[in-house]
C-alpha cells in the first residue's frame, strides 16, 4: 500500500554527446547522443537508500539472498515519473541530485514535477511534508 510519495521538479535539462560519462566515479557512457533532466533530490533526501539487513538473522540473510536472486533476473533500475510517463534515473545517485534519461521524451521542461517511488520512513525529515 503506497501511504505517500516524494515529489520534485525538473532543474535543467542538457543534450549529452555519445560517449559522455555521467556520475561519481564515470560509472553511465552515454551509447548514443543522450537527452537528460537534473532533479535536486539524492541520497541525503533519503532517495535509493534502504535499511541494512539484519547479519545475525540466519533466516533474513537466506531471504535476503533469494530477494536479491529474483531482482537479477528483472529490470531492476529506478525510475521516476514525469508527465504520467516513467523514465530511468542513469548513473548513480548523487548526494544532492540524479540524472533522468529523457531521449525518447516530447514536451518535457524545467520546472515540470518529478514523482518519485520511495517510502515516507525513509525521507530526510528536514523535508516538508504536505498532508492532503
């Protein structure tokens, strides 16, 4: 049951030659000329950041593995959702921002809002929060 959302807006938007590297560490080669939108959220807004598994649980850890097992064999990269539509999030997270892969995308512009898919219990609590 989704119980909130994480919600953000589109702060630039560049066009990236192929070849380009994209986050820490060069870890995304953009293979072909590449259409990206920055969103100020990261990891210190609590986005991609999970709690640590119990290591002295003998039943979560054989759990854990058959989880991991299962996401091996499915498209396990994050997404956000601008305009009703899903795009991926490219390179890793930063602190401060993520990089959207909107190429195949008409009519996307700064300002436009960014819906994200995490947990409430995860975000930052210096976020404001709005109660509808």
């Amino acid at each position: 049951m989704k119980i909130g959302e994480l919600k953000s807006s589109i702060q630039e938007i560049k066009t990236l030659p192929k070849g380009y590297n994209i986050s820490y560490g060069k870890m995304y080669h953009t293979k072909r000329e590449t259409k990206i939108a920055i969103v100020p959220v990261g990891f210190i807004d609590g986005f991609n950041m999970r709690k640590d598994r119990d290591i002295f649980s003998l039943k979560e850890n054989i759990l854990s593995v058959g989880i991991e097992l299962k996401k091996f064999f499915k498209d396990n990269r994050l997404k956000v959702l601008i305009n009703h539509q899903k795009y991926n999030i490219i390179g890793r997270i930063g602190m401060y921002h993520c990089v959207v892969d909107i190429t195949e995308s008409e009519g996307i512009s700064i300002e436009d809002d960014v819906i994200f898919e995490i947990s409430p219990m995860q975000v930052n609590s210096m976020i404001r929060r709005e109660y509808i």
